[in-house]
C-alpha cells in the first residue's frame, strides 16, 4: 500500500454535514483498524487511495457507547465504526484526531471506572 487520506464527516451537522478530519497516513501503518478520538455521534467516511480512487467506504456509522475512542475497522472496501477503549493490544496503531491530524498509540491506560484517561501518541512527518 502507499498512502491514503482517511476523509471523516459529520453528516448530522449543519445543512450538510460537516468535515470532522482528513488526515494522509501510510495504508501499511493503517492497516485495518484504525482509532478515532472524539469521534462525533455519527461518522461518514471514505478512505481514497494516492491515485484518488475509493478503497473503503462507511455510511451514517453510529457510535453506540459514550468513550474518548472509536475504532474504524476495515473490511473488503467497507468500513464498519466500533465502540471501545485502547488495550495493549492497539499499541503502534494509528489515531486520527479532529481536524485530521494523524499519530501513532505509544501509551494507553485508564481507571477502572473509565472515567480518567491517559495516553501518548507520537506524531512526526511519516508514520512509520
């Protein structure tokens, strides 16, 4: 793979919707899950290839649990939107920020009672 931008909407806001990220990381790195912070109630999104042409696509995906994180999760040119909270396991995964600003997990932990976080995310000019 080589890179691809990830176009986030917001479709609920405003007239028409409204841009929530794009961001331009490595589909190697991206691979097939990818995590969102902050994600709004409802996600449109559409991964392009480099050349422009559509590799991925999730219509009016609905987050269904309140959380900082949401996964993307790709699969055969569709992408699906799951619920969740980080583990070790999502460690050197991308995460895209509002605005579309794109980093790699390096740390994650949280209380029991999820209701303090902590995390790093590493961020330079290749994600790699």
């Amino acid at each position: 793979m080589s890179d691809e931008i990830w176009d986030l909407w917001f479709p609920s806001a405003g007239a028409t919707g409204v841009s929530f990220a794009r961001a331009q990381v490595d589909g190697d790195v991206a691979g097939d899950r990818v995590l969102v912070h902050a994600a709004p109630p409802t996600l449109g999104v559409e991964v392009r290839a480099a050349d422009g042409s559509v590799v991925a696509r999730g219509d009016d995906l609905e987050r269904g649990a309140a959380g900082p994180m949401s996964f993307l999760v790709r699969e055969t040119g569709r992408i699906r939107l799951e619920d969740g909270w980080p583990t070790d396991a999502d460690l050197g995964r991308v995460v895209i920020l509002p605005g579309g600003e794109a980093g790699i997990l390096r740390a994650w932990e949280h209380a029991d009672d999820r209701r303090a976080w902590r995390w790093q995310v590493e961020f330079s000019n290749r994600l790699e």
